[in-house]
C-alpha cells in the first residue's frame, strides 16, 4: 500500500517539477512538498502575468495571492468561479475548480473566503500478490481546502490580513486499514501596501503586497509515522501602474517566491544506507513545520548558491481600455535545477458592471514541459453591480 502512496505522490508531482529529462541528477534537487494543488494559481488574470498577484489592484480573486487587498477594492462585494483543466498534454481528467468571494465592513475592513477542489481523475492501481494473483481498482483521489480571511486597513495605505485554511488530501486507497486521507490546517499573514506619485503630471499608483501562505501543520496519510511538509510560501511583489489618460492605463509587476520548506536531504557518496536513513529523520521528517521555515534559508546542498536558485520570479503587464477591455502577457521562471518550469503566459478580460470574464494560455518555454498549454478562465460577479441592475428593473 505505501508503494503505491508513493507512486500517486511521483505522479502528482509532475505538475509541480515538470523537470527536462536532460538535468543533470546530481544537480536537479528540487524543493517538494505534498498538496502541491495548494501551489497552482487558480484565477485566469494572475494566470495571465505569468502567475502574479502580490501586489496587483485587487480583485475579487485576491484570496490566493493577498488576502490584504480587499480593503482596496472598489466594489462592495463579489464572488468569482474559475476553472482550469491541468496537464492537458497527459491526461484530459485532471481539473482545479476554485471559487472566491468578499465583502467589505464599512469603508476600511473585509471578510472573504475561497474553496478550491482538486481533481486528479481516475487512476488504476494493482497490488500483485505473494500467490502471483494480481487485482486491479480504480480510485478518484483528490483534494480540498476551504479558507476564510479578515483584512483591514491601518491607514490609508497599508493593510493587513489574516486568514485560515482547512486542507484535506485524498490520494490513497483504503485497501489497508493504516491508510486515510491527510487533514492539515494552516493560516496566511498578509501586508499591502497602495499609493500614488506624481510622475510627468499624472498620479501612478505604486503597491507592494507580501503574503505567507500555509504556516500550518503537516500532513501524514497513514502507514507510518513520516509527516510531509505542506507548500508553506513566500511570496514578495511590486506593481506599477501608469495611466495614459482617462481611459488607457498599463501595470507591471513582478512577484518573488520561496517555499518555507526544508530541501530534502541528498545521500553522500561515501553515506551508506543506514546513515542517511537516520539523517533524512533527523533533519527532514523530525524537524517541525515552524523550524522548517528558519531552516529553508539556509539547508541547501550546494550553499547560498543553491538558496537562490529556490527563488521563482514572475512579471507580468496589464493593459486596460475604460477598466472594460483587458489584454495580460506575462513571464514565469524557475531555474532548471529547482524545477525548471519556465513559460510564458497571455490573456484578455472583459468587464462589464456586473460580470466579468477572463481567460488565460501557457506557453512553455522549457522542453517536455507538461504545463504547456494549460488554460484557465474565471467567471465574477460584481454584487454590487447586481444590486444595482435588480433595483432599477424593480422600480
């Protein structure tokens, strides 16, 4: 049963490596984790610009990249649905389905939450017995988590938010009664900050938003007594926005990420088996979810060297005609000893006042890359939008 725990785990984490079979073995070392979903961008804007959020205007979708920013938004509340079928060039049955929503107390606070359900089809499975029998089943893992957060503004430009989340992990079998889905809880801590200067006589808006997300426990499912780690991540952001005139205005941002979480241990060449059996308890499943964030900046391998590698960077464009028409372009990169998903997004939103719909297109740049073509679209409703449409149909 752990066997193929295992296996489910190596096949999960395509999504998440997608590594060129050219990397050399003993420098490709990248940072895992389990729940790698909680990892994928779920909206088609950020999805666009190359995965960035930070410190983008907010948006009815900010729960994933900073929960901070709904303060900032102009609307009352709103609610958005997206969907993106993932790894389309392997299999056509794995999805993300994400839905998020908010509403603003008052003039200077937010309550919002998200749920996002994580598909990855049906996998057959076969355990051969010691008579030679073997018996095939077919299994639909998957995985959850639910959040809700709370923002505030301290000033009138800064914000602050808090969230938690509930993760639950489905992908094992119940063929053994040691094995049971993985339950975790985690929480986010969120800063913003938004304001304007004035260059060549127009005001510029100028944000930047730092978000870690997923300081919580870790995750076990069953069968032994080695918890993994879940995808706790920094993620660093700067945006500029510059309008041209009342109805053109153009934003870049860049995003920084670091995962929070230990490299795992690499055996030595003069290690025997039992030696690193004994370290990689000591210095990677025994080591708790807290000191694992202190002890990722500085447990790689190969030094400050290494450390920096771990570091993906995102920019991205945004080009808006009268907040209705939007086009995104956008770039991902992570180096290829770390993953080596590199590509290229682009996408295009229209807004109306009281949906909007946007949709996004991953182009890899990188070899054997099972992201590639990856789309995603998002559905909002502007509530306040709807209110307003309803009231005046009523009078």
């Amino acid at each position: 049963m752990k066997r193929n725990r295992h296996i489910l785990l190596l096949l999960f984490l395509i999504s998440a490596i997608g590594a060129s079979a050219q990397d050399k073995q003993n420098m490709f070392n990248p940072v895992t984790t389990s729940v790698t979903s909680l990892s994928i961008a779920p909206d088609a804007r950020g999805g666009g610009m190359g995965d960035v959020g930070a410190a983008t205007e907010a948006d009815v979708n900010s729960q994933y990249w900073n929960p901070a920013k709904y303060p900032f938004c102009v609307g009352r509340a709103g609610v958005a649905i997206s969907y993106t079928p993932w790894l389309r060039k392997l299999v056509n049955d794995i999805n993300l389905a994400n839905v998020a929503g908010f509403y603003r107390i008052g003039d200077y606070s937010a309550i919002s939450a998200s749920l996002r359900y994580f598909s990855l089809g049906e996998v057959s499975l076969y355990e051969d017995y010691a008579s030679g029998a073997t018996e095939g089943m077919t299994i639909n893992p998957y995985e959850f988590s639910v959040d809700a957060a709370y923002s505030r503004m301290l000033s009138d430009y800064f914000s602050m938010g808090v969230g938690m989340r509930f993760i639950f992990s489905d992908i094992t079998y119940n063929y053994e009664d040691e094995s049971s889905p993985g339950k975790a809880f985690a929480a986010d801590i969120a800063m913003y900050y938004n304001n304007y200067v004035m260059m060549a006589k127009r005001e510029c808006g100028i944000a930047v938003g730092l978000n870690i997300n997923n300081i919580g426990s870790k995750i076990t499912y069953g069968g032994d007594d080695n918890s993994e780690f879940i995808p706790t991540n920094l993620r660093l952001g700067l945006n500029f926005t510059i309008p041209f005139d009342d109805y053109n205005r153009f934003s870049i941002a860049a995003d920084a990420n670091k995962l929070l979480v230990p490299t795992y241990p690499k055996q030595g060449s003069d290690e025997s088996s039992n030696d690193f059996t004994d370290r990689v308890q000591r210095e990677y499943y025994d080591v708790s979810p807290i000191a694992g964030i202190f002890k990722s900046f500085h447990d790689a391998p190969n030094g400050f060297k290494e450390e920096l590698q771990e570091i993906q960077w995102s920019i991205g464009a945004e080009y808006s005609y009268n907040d209705r028409f939007f086009v995104r372009l956008g770039y991902h990169d992570e180096h290829e000893n770390k993953g080596n998903r590199k590509y290229i997004t682009a996408g295009a939103g229209f807004h109306m006042s009281v949906f909007s719909l946007d949709a996004s297109y991953v182009f890899s740049t990188a070899q054997s890359n099972p992201l590639d073509q990856t789309m995603r679209f998002t559905l909002g409703f502007d509530l306040d939008g709807m209110k307003d449409l309803f009231g005046r149909k009523r009078r």
